[in-house]
C-alpha cells in the first residue's frame, strides 16, 4: 500500500512539471495554444487512467487518488483542461472495461466535473490558492464518504475511511502546494528581471529564437533606453535610480500584453517585440509609452520627483532576416536618437 502510493504521488507531479516547462513560452495558462491545450488534456487523461489502476484497498474499499489530482488540476489549469482530462479518462476506463453499464460512470463523471468546477469558482472568491485547493480536496473528500456509506452501510468503517483519506488528502495536498510554490519562485528567478519584474534577456532572446522558427511577417521590435540615467544615478544616488527603473518598468507593464511584450534587456534598456502590428500601429504604440514616461513624473524620495524621457529605435521584420538581426538593427537605432539629441525616435530603414 505504501509503494502504490508513492506511485500515485509521483504521477500526479508529471502534469505538475509539464505546467511549468511549458509556462516557461507563455505568459499564462489561459494562453495555451490548441497543441498544448491537447496535450495538457491528453497527460492528464494517461495520468488519470494510471491513478485508476494504481488503487489500492482501504477496509475492503477501493481507494485511489484521482478525485486528489483533479482537484489539484481544477485549482491551477481551470476547467478548460480538467473537465475534458476526466472525461476521457472516463470514456477510456469504460472502452478498456468493455462494460456498458459504466456508460453511467461517464454521465456521473460529468456531473461531478461540473459540480467540481462550481465549488472551485466559490472557493476563489473567498480563499487564496492553498485554500481552494484545500475547499476542493475537503469536498472531494465528503462525496467520496457518502459514497461509501452508501455502499457499506457501515458507519465505523465509514468514518474510519474519511478520518484516513481526509489525512491522506491533507498530507499529499500541502506536499505538492509547497512544491508548486517552490517551482513558481524558481521560474519567476530565471524568467524575470529581479528589480522591474518584466521578462529578462534571456526570454527576450528565446521569445526571438521561438518566433524565428515561423511566420514572422508582422512582427516589430523596438530599443528603449533611459537618457542620461547615469547622471541621475550619479546625482540621486543608486537607490533613485533603482525607484527610476521601477517607475518606468511600471509603465511598460501596463502596455504589456498578448500582442506587446515588454523586456529589460540591460540596466537601463529595454525591449518591446510587437506581433501583429502594421508599421503604423507599432510606431504609435511605441511614440505612446514615450508620452506616457515623460509625462509622469517618478518619485525618487518624499521631496522629490523628476521626469525621464527614452531614446527609442523601432525596426519592422523584412524578408529574409532573423528577428536577431532585426533586434540590431533597433538597438542600432536607437543609438542614432541617442546621437541626435535623446528623448526621439528612429526607425530603421526598411531596406
């Protein structure tokens, strides 16, 4: 019994890993693609078949471990995943069993699903991540008990089964919250920048390589560098213009989003990569944030405020060069807005 659960502990972490492999090309769970979205359901499917035969037996009651996994996937994928993951895992128990009377456990499976999807909208409106995932075990927990009374019709045994696997439940579940929370710290270090929170160098260069391998007829990129921020760090000290950065970081947060993403790609430069722009529309998108920093002054203690302005460098993809190159010739860009008096932009020639 030991063994089988540890078994079933290290399969229900194999989606686990998967979220945050994959989470290291997106921004969100909500923007996985139709390929990931498949095969996020696709794993958890395998993994709730395996959990199935992976039980074990509890006071002459089948245990197994599903009902703790899906609530875990209910709590961090959402519904979009887990609802159709148990689903087929269903439809693949009742194909493998050959038992037409299971076709009962599909529409069961379905109701409780949905009802699972419900406690779990309830419970984040009023409970952090560790006590939806908690509210969901506990729930889980309580149908499974009436289950087996149902079934028994055994009081003691009953109560002994819901003390053990509400135990169980509780260990399992503060074990894996622990390590999501453990992989989250690890993938924000490696992914974001420590002092602005944007995404780093080393996702601006990957997100570069990832769309180098496709289309990318649409895509712009600009060079934003801070001017004269080395007489502000010299004049202000190091923590003024540790608050510079912050207060300009805040603002590229809020242009951030599907089609925009923002980059510190140096101490004070950054990057912006634009798919899906028209040259227009990238060139007013990038003119706008430069209005918006000069035009909002940055606190550097309680007496003073001081405004910044940004040499920018705007290049558009042109056939038959790699974003790596566009990315020079942006940088290259903004250096001529430097030479030219700062606080301007330059657009690479287009041929």
């Amino acid at each position: 019994m030991f063994a089988t659960m540890i078994a079933n502990v290290t399969i229900i972490f194999i989606p686990i890993y998967l979220y945050f492999r994959s989470n290291y090309a997106i921004a969100d769970i909500k923007q996985l693609s139709f390929q990931k979205w498949l095969l996020f359901v696709c794993v958890e499917s395998l993994v709730g078949i395996a959990l199935v035969y992976l039980s074990w037996d509890f006071v002459g009651i089948p245990v197994d471990s599903r009902i703790l996994f899906f609530s875990i996937s209910m709590t961090y994928f959402g519904w979009k995943i887990t609802i159709p993951s148990m689903l087929l895992a269903e439809v693949v128990h009742i194909f493998h069993t050959g038992h037409a009377t299971m076709l009962v456990g599909l529409v069961t499976t379905l109701l409780f699903a949905w009802s699972l999807y419900f406690v779990a909208k309830l419970a984040a409106k009023r409970f952090e991540a560790y006590g939806q995932l908690l509210s969901l075990v506990l729930y889980n927990a309580v149908l499974k008990t009436v289950l087996v009374y149902r079934t028994t019709q055994d009081v003691q045994r009953t109560f002994l089964f819901f003390l053990v696997i509400v135990t169980l439940s509780l260990l399992i579940t503060t074990g894996m919250f622990m390590q999501m929370a453990d992989l989250r710290i690890l993938r924000e270090r490696s992914d974001f920048d420590y002092l602005t929170r944007l995404l780093n160098v080393r996702k601006f260069k990957e997100r570069l390589t990832t769309l180098d391998k496709v289309s990318h007829a649409h895509v712009s990129i600009a060079v934003l560098d801070l001017d004269l921020f080395k007489q502000f760090n010299d004049t202000y000290g190091h923590d003024a213009g540790d608050n510079i950065l912050w207060g300009v970081a805040q603002v590229f947060a809020a242009y951030s989003s599907k089609n925009a993403t923002v980059y510190r790609i140096g101490g004070e430069e950054f990057a912006v990569i634009m798919v899906g722009m028209s040259k227009k529309e990238a060139e007013f998108f990038i003119v706008d944030i430069m209005d918006n920093v000069v035009n909002r002054p940055i606190p550097l203690n309680r007496e003073e405020s001081v405004s910044v302005t940004l040499s920018v460098g705007l290049a558009f993809s042109r056939e038959g060069e790699t974003l790596h190159k566009l990315w020079k010739l942006a940088d290259r860009a903004m250096y001529h807005s430097k030479e030219n008096g700062r606080n301007q932009l330059t657009v690479a020639p287009t041929e």
